[in-house]
C-alpha cells in the first residue's frame, strides 16, 4: 500500500470545496432546482470542513481535528 501523503488529501478536499463554488448551475427549476442547490451547500461544507482538518495518523487510525470553535475563541 502507498504511503497516504495527508497534506495532500486535504489539499484534495480544499480543491474540491472550490469546485463547488464554481459548479454551474444546470438549467433545472422548482423542487430540482432547491435541491441542487441545498446538495452544493452540503457538499461544500463537507468538503470545506475536512479540508480546514490536521490530519495525522495515530496507532494505524486517520485521525482528523477540527476546530469548530469561532477563530476569536482558537488557542
């Protein structure tokens, strides 16, 4: 098994969250289109969160943390 390079994958995630932003929106509308857009939103958070991990490997586990706390509450 390759080595998992960390500061890669949550590049990865970072570049996906920004997809998200530019993904345009197809021509759909009503109940499509509200739920293209709340999927986006999901998908984006998704990303975004995993992306802003530390991520390290502990005992043989990915371990990822994420401050959710506001920046002005952050150590």
């Amino acid at each position: 098994m390759a080595e998992l390079d960390l500061d890669a994958m949550l590049q990865r995630f970072r570049e996906r969250a920004a997809a998200v932003k530019k993904r345009p929106l197809p021509p759909v509308a009503g109940d499509e289109r509200k739920h293209f857009i709340e999927q986006a939103q999901t998908d984006f958070q998704d990303f975004a969160i995993i992306g802003d991990a530390t991520a390290s490997i502990e005992d043989g586990v990915l371990v990822l943390r994420v401050d959710l706390r506001p920046e002005s509450n952050r150590s």
